[in-house]
C-alpha cells in the first residue's frame, strides 16, 4: 500500500475484489491506497487502512442509524455519518464542529458527491459495477490540502458500500415479494 499523495490521485477507483467478498480497494492504477474489509459477512462492523493511518467504521441503531468512524484500536469517534430520511443523502460530522453534506447526484443513484459546508463538491462517486461492485473516483482540489482526505476517502465508500448492500435486499425483497 502506498501512501494517498495529491500527486498521484488521477484516475481513482474502488473495487470490490470478489463478488463473494466484502473486501474494496481504492486503486490508482496498480497501486493501492487504501482498503476497507468487512470483519463478516452481513455486519456492519469494518476496517479501513491506508499506508499511514487505520480506522474502523460501524453503523449502529435502526430507526435512526449512524456511522462511527474510529482509530483503529480506539474507543473514541474522530467522525460520524448520519443518513437522511429517505436515503439518498446524509452529513458527516468532523471534530470542531464541521458538518459536511453527502448526496446522491443522480436520480438512479450512481453518482454520489461529498460536499464542502459551503455546498462544493469535494469529491465524486461514479458507482459502476453489478456482480462487483466499484467507483470512479473524482477528487477535487478543495479537497486535495485536506488532512482528513484519506479518512474523507474511505468513509465515504464505506457508507456507499452499505448503501448498495441496502438496495440491493431492498430490490430482493421487493421483487420475490
């Protein structure tokens, strides 16, 4: 794993690196920048590394879920993300008050945008894939000076990577009905 530098962030994509595995990783290239392993098969319960730092994310409650995202090891939240009523747009929460918005962009839902509190977009997701599931990944330089980008990076797909997961038993149950 090499280390998430402005310099080399063209061309981003996650991939699912099997259909049977809830195992991603954010790619430039050949080289990877970051993964996120789901520790089971149908938990929430995740880790995300990058060649500096390591974190893991957990969405808890029913009615009203939040994403934690923690050091690795720690007990102490350094973000979480709250989903919006109907699903298709959320905020994540940073320390020191920063609230920065998440939607979806397009009206099938494959496209997703991590905003700035000003409402710029920050970075882009352009979900592809159907047996595996992926993204295109569009960063923009607002967010490239940030230090939380890695964090930013991995929590977002994490929360993209449940999103799916919920659409798709959602379709399941609708059409076996």
């Amino acid at each position: 794993m090499i280390p998430i530098r402005s310099n080399q962030l063209g061309g981003l994509e996650w991939k699912q690196q099997s259909a049977f595995a809830r195992t991603y990783e954010l790619k430039s290239g050949d080289s990877v920048l970051a993964s996120i392993d789901f520790k089971k098969v149908f938990g929430t319960l995740a880790e995300a590394k990058t060649a500096d730092q390591s974190w893991t994310f957990k969405r808890t409650g029913f009615l009203t879920p939040v994403v934690t995202a923690r050091v690795a090891g720690s007990d102490q939240d350094v973000a979480h993300y709250k989903p919006g009523l109907m699903g298709t747009k959320g905020e994540i929460f940073l320390p020191g008050g920063e609230v920065l918005p998440m939607k979806s962009t397009s009206f099938w839902g494959s496209q997703w945008a991590l905003m700035s509190a000003a409402g710029d977009p920050l970075i882009r997701f352009h979900n592809q894939g159907v047996l595996k599931h992926g993204a295109h990944v569009d960063i923009e330089p607002a967010a490239l000076e940030r230090p939380d980008l890695p964090l930013l990076l991995t929590l977002c797909w994490y929360v993209l990577a449940l999103h799916q997961q919920d659409s798709a038993a959602t379709t399941a149950v609708i059409v076996g009905g």
